[in-house]
C-alpha cells in the first residue's frame, strides 16, 4: 500500500495537500464563473494566480463578495426601516411593528456601513484587526436577525396553530397571517441562515491573517518552527491523521483539502458511484493508492 507524502515533507506541497484549504471553496462563490471574463480580472486585480491555484480566483475575492452582499443587505433593511419611519403608513410595509425597533434596525444598519468600509481595506491590505473587527459585528448582526426572526415566528404561531378567527387570518396586514407575514419570515430565515454561513469563511482568513503577520523571523526567535502557511499546517494535521486513527479511510472527507474539488470534477465528468466492474467505489475520490 503506497501512502501519498506528508504535507511539507520534500516537497511543499504534496499530492494530496493542495493549496486549497477545508475552507477555501467557502471563500469561492460558484457564480463568479457566470460573470465575464473582464470582470473577473477587473475584480481579481488583473491576476489568475490565486490561493485556489492557477486560474481561479483568489481567497480574497469570496470575501468581497461576503462584504458587498452584506452592505446590500444592511441599505435593503436601512431603506425598509426609514420608508417605514418617514414614507409608508400601511401595515403591509412595516417592517416591524413598534417604531423602537425600526429606529434599531436603521441604526444597526447605518453602523455596519463604515465597519464594511475598513473591512474592504483590510481584505486589500491584508489587515487583520479591522477584518476581525468586521467579524464580531458580522456575528452580531447574526444574533441582531435570529432573535428578529424568533420573535416573529412565536408571533406566527397563533396562525400556523388556527388559534386566529377566520377574518384576522385573512387579513393582507405583514403582522397578521396573510401571504405577505409568511414570505416575509422565509426571507428572514435564508438571510440569517446565509449569514451564518459567511462567519467561518471570515474567521478563517482572519486566522491566516495572523498567521502570516507573525512571520517566519518572529517564530524562529521564540524558538519555534512552523510551516509556511496556515492552509499546509492544516493539511499536515490531516496527513497526521491520515497516519493514525484514519488510516483505513480510502476517499477523502468532507472538508479535506481539495475533496469538494474533485468530488465536482467527478460528477461533472458524469461518473457514476459504481464502476462497470460492479465494484462500489469510494464515495469521495482516493487520495492515495492501493
């Protein structure tokens, strides 16, 4: 049984320990591809050579779109919140149903503006601090929309319960139990939903933030050796375990580096998961030969 080298041994990156890390494809938004190519050099810096490898975006462009889609987010809750408080007077446009709140969210929205500003600049410039900033707001903006949409699901629950008489339930108003209260609770669902799935895409370049401001001359003086980037650290402790306690796993994990990648190529190639043969293969592609 041939094993594939550990990360970092002869060679710096090896067969199975590409560049791209358990949270890259996190970073990559599949879209981008639709996107023309011009656009896509305009927005990757005139570069191909990103950290998914040659020819694909880099890490720093998923975070860009994670800051343009929150800023779109914030100006869509300031400008429900300030139509509500200045323009509209129908129950059907409130966003929420006392004043007090529409004045937080406004607020809350307004705040976010210029911490996505530094946070944009801390991507380009590779700073940690004011991206990590961004990611605490990030998470209270997470906890800011669950309680919201808690709150709105316990006062749903007299409806979906039939607790309503037949003419309340009926009622067009967003806060009673018309079409409008239950498309309005799926949209806070999925936009709290997609921003919980943002923070780990953040934290992590965060994390190789730090790790690459501490510099390998700032390392070899506390006396301690480490590899070159955080993505091959991560991929040696899975070789690690690829060593030990997974030694008679045969595919790759989910989160493993590149197995999302390969597992797209196989079912675009329109492989199937068993082989003519009858023999069932692994579920994920091998990363070592038997």
């Amino acid at each position: 049984r041939l094993k594939s080298a550990r990360c970092g041994d002869q060679h710096p990156v090896a067969p199975h320990c590409s560049v791209i890390g358990p949270h890259a494809s996190l970073y990559f938004p599949w879209w981008f591809l639709l996107v023309p190519a011009q656009v896509q050099t305009w927005m990757m810096g005139g570069t191909s050579h990103g950290s998914l490898g040659v020819g694909h975006p880099s890490a720093s462009l998923g975070l860009k779109f994670i800051l343009l889609y929150h800023l779109l987010e914030n100006l869509v809750f300031l400008a429900l919140a300030l139509g509500d408080l200045l323009i509209f007077r129908s129950p059907s446009l409130r966003l929420t149903s006392k004043y007090s709140s529409r004045l937080a969210v406004s607020g809350y929205a307004i705040l976010g503006l210029p911490l996505m500003g530094f946070a944009l600049c801390a991507v380009i410039y590779k700073m940690e601090k004011p991206l990590r900033c961004y990611l605490y707001y990030m998470a209270l903006s997470v906890m800011v929309n669950g309680a919201y949409t808690a709150d709105a699901l316990v006062h749903f629950v007299p409806c979906a319960a039939g607790w309503v008489p037949g003419p309340a339930a009926m009622d067009p108003n967003i806060f009673q139990c018309g079409h409008p209260r239950g498309l309005m609770l799926v949209a806070l669902i999925f936009v709290v939903g997609f921003q919980l799935t943002m923070l780990y895409p953040v934290y992590t370049f965060c994390e190789d933030l730090k790790w690459d401001s501490e510099g390998q001359e700032q390392t070899a003086m506390a006396g301690k050796w480490r590899l070159p980037s955080r993505r091959l650290a991560v991929a040696a402790q899975w070789a690690a375990l690829r060593e030990g306690p997974l030694n008679l796993i045969e595919g790759r994990m989910p989160g493993e580096y590149g197995s999302m990648y390969e597992t797209a190529a196989v079912i675009g190639a329109g492989q199937t998961m068993t082989s003519n043969s009858g023999l069932q293969q692994p579920y994920l592609p091998a990363t070592r030969l038997v």
